[in-house]
C-alpha cells in the first residue's frame, strides 16, 4: 500500500510539472507578437474614457496582442491602469505585448488629437494647432486669407467647390475650414493642417467610397452626384433653390454657409438655428426682389459687423466676437458690414458644421424678417420692424431663467 502510495505521489508530482511546463510555454507564448511576420502599421486609438480593458479588448480584436486578458494582467502591473493618453498610436502584430505596453506607457501618441469648436473665425484657428512643431501660424493666416498655399496652388483649383476669392474676400477659406476632431501627427506641417481641414469639408459634402473617402474632391461632377442628401434630396439642388441669383454651385454654397455662418454665431441653443436661418434667407429674398418685407430692409447681422470691425482691427487682448451696438457706426464701409452694405457679403464670417451648414443650405419656410433673445436666451421673432418694437423688444429684458 505504501509502495502504492509512492507511486500516486510522484505521478501527480510529473503531472503538476508537466501542467506547469505546459502553462509557463503558454504564458510565455502570448507575450510573444501576435504575428512576428507581419510588421504592417495599425493606427490605434486610445479614446476619451477607455480602460485598459476595453484597449485590451481591441488589441486582441484588432490582431496586435493574443491575449486580452493576460494584457490587462501585465498592464496593471506595469502600472498602466492608471490611465493612458488619449490619441493615435502606430502599432504593429510583430511587435511584443511588452512593447506594445511601454509604447502606451509612454503616452506619446503618434498623432495628437485636437479638437476645432464650430462657429470660429479663421484667425482663431492657429492657437490650437500650437502642438504641433511644424505648423506655423503666420503661414496659415496667410492661406487662409489668399487661398494660396506657400508653392503656388490656388486651392480653389484644388477643391472645386471653395469660390475663388475676390478683391473685396477678408478670408479665401472662410467658412471651408470644417470644425471637428482630427488626430495629427506631431510632425505635420501647416499645409497638412489646412487639407486636412478642407478635406473633411469635401467629404462631408459628397463623401467618396469608404476605401477612399476624398475621391470627389476635384470632380464636380461626381462630388454633385454623390452629394450628401439633406432631407432626402440633393444638396445642390436645394441650395440652386434657395439662391436663385447664384450663377453656379460654388456661389450657392458660398451664400448658403453666409447664412449658416451667421446663424451659428447668433444662437446659444442649436434648436434656434433654423429659425435664425430662415430670417436671413428672407431678408435675402427680400433684397433680390423674390419676397415682400420691410422696404429698405438689409441682412443686418450684429455678427457680420464684429467680424468687418475685428478684420480691420484684430483685438489686441485675442478676444475675437466682442459684443458691438450701432452696427451701423463701426467699420461702415467694409463689405462684411451687413447694416451698412447692401446684399450678402463676399463671403461666410465664420465656420459652421454640418448640422449648420444645412440650415443654411435648405433654410426652412418662415414668415418672419427679425428675431432677437431674450436674458434667459428665448429666441423671439416678428414679421415687421413695427412688430419687433411692439411685440419682441419688451421681452429683451424679461423672463425668468
């Protein structure tokens, strides 16, 4: 029995070893690469709120580690749990968990995410772009305001759809320089920036097959064909509706992101965007004899005098948008002066996203020439000035908010 016994021990001992052999070789297995052979880069993104689990997760989904489960493992002892940059990180399959870990750790992303507010002039772009150890504010001002990139191209060559500046044009790119999130990588430079910029526009206008989403960039033709639909019709069909005197698709555009431009800077809630819209847009018919309002009556933006007023004169505390009276007194003959210059301006003041940009381009029906809010920011509107000072100015000063 005892002999017996022996042999029971030392069988579960040569199987305890075996098992252990055989769990330490996976172990070691899964913090090998994916697939050592295959070196081909994977931009990898690390977003706002991600864990190491749910990184893991993708790591394994996307073919860079083996293991979910041991990465989290390895990760909460390499102390990265504690949070990791947000960003683009290339990584590749041949390269090991560990590295791939340490890269992370690191926390210097490939590209760095930088995020563009809606409703900016261009002259308030550069300050985000100051990460960015090759992009020069001076060179993007300067082809924002001329169109122009510093080797020559006219980028309304480039991309159909921007209006070739005039003489009277404060900025060529005014208006096409597309709010959003974009990851850059630290090495761009300023003329990567401004593509990037105008190409997000051009794809959100007429996006191209996913394998190549810009391909309509420089085809009218085809970018009219496969353009966004807003209310399950052609853009450019209900903007050539909305804007009967534009000659051609570029003038539509321009003048629809006019109206949306000054729409955006106008609202505090988005829900106000359509109404603000559609008064501009009247008061537009109105000018080139297409409805019936106020005689006399011009667009009149507030924003559109701060923007001639700041084009003139950049604020020299930064403070761009500074809240004006008596448009009708400040930089009184800048085509942007919408109180004092009749008709739409060269062009837009400010940059709308898409949201805005069909306010813009299929301005809703409305009876209504003026609107004003009140302290509480409820929006108000009349048909008449007579009943604008009647019935909407008594409200500027009440409400309870």
């Amino acid at each position: 029995m005892k002999g017996f016994a022996r042999v029971v021990v030392v069988f579960l001992t040569l199987a305890a070893l075996i098992v252990g052999f055989a769990g330490a070789t996976v172990a070691l297995d899964v913090f090998q690469p994916a697939n050592k052979h295959v070196t081909t880069t994977i931009n990898f993104e690390v977003k706002s709120g991600d864990t190491t689990t749910s990184v893991a997760q993708r790591l394994q989904d996307d073919g860079l580690i083996r293991n979910a489960l041991l990465f989290r493992v390895w990760a909460r002892y390499k102390k990265l749990d504690r949070g990791i940059e947000q960003g683009v990180y290339q990584l590749n399959p041949g390269m090991t968990m560990n590295a791939i870990i340490q890269k992370l750790q690191v926390g210097k992303p490939d590209e760095q995410l930088v995020v563009i507010p809606d409703g900016l002039r261009a002259t308030q772009y550069p300050g985000y772009f100051q990460g960015l150890a090759n992009f020069k504010a001076d060179d993007f001002l300067k082809t924002a305001q001329t169109g122009i990139e510093p080797d020559g191209t006219k980028l309304w060559t480039k991309y159909w759809f921007i209006k070739q500046p005039s003489s009277k044009t404060a900025y060529a790119l005014e208006g096409y320089l597309y709010p959003s999130g974009y990851y850059f990588y630290s090495s761009d430079d300023t003329k990567a920036v401004i593509e990037k910029l105008l190409n997000q526009f051009g794809e959100e206008l007429c996006p191209g097959p996913s394998s190549q989403p810009d391909a309509y960039l420089n085809d009218a033709a085809k970018c009219r064909a496969n353009a966004t639909p807003v209310n399950g019709k052609n853009i450019f069909d209900l903007m050539r509706a909305a804007y009967p005197d534009a000659k051609n698709d570029v003038t539509a555009l321009n003048d629809a992101l006019v109206i949306s431009s000054f729409a955006v800077r106008e609202i505090k809630d988005p829900k106000d965007l359509a109404g603000v819209a559609a008064v501009y847009h009247n008061r537009y018919l109105t000018i080139i004899g297409k409805a019936s309002g106020d005689t006399g009556l011009l667009m009149g933006s507030d924003p559109s005098v701060e923007y001639a007023r700041d084009t003139e004169k950049a604020p020299a505390d930064g403070k761009w948008w500074a809240i004006l009276t008596n448009g009708n007194k400040v930089a009184t003959t800048n085509p942007y002066n919408t109180y004092t210059q009749p008709g739409m301006p060269p062009g837009p003041i400010a940059n709308p996203d898409w949201t805005e940009i069909e306010g813009g381009a299929a301005p809703q029906s409305s009876k209504y020439f003026y609107f004003a809010s009140d302290k509480c920011n409820v929006m108000h509107y009349a048909t008449t000035l007579s009943d604008f000072n009647a019935n909407v100015v008594p409200k500027m000063d009440t409400g309870n908010c």
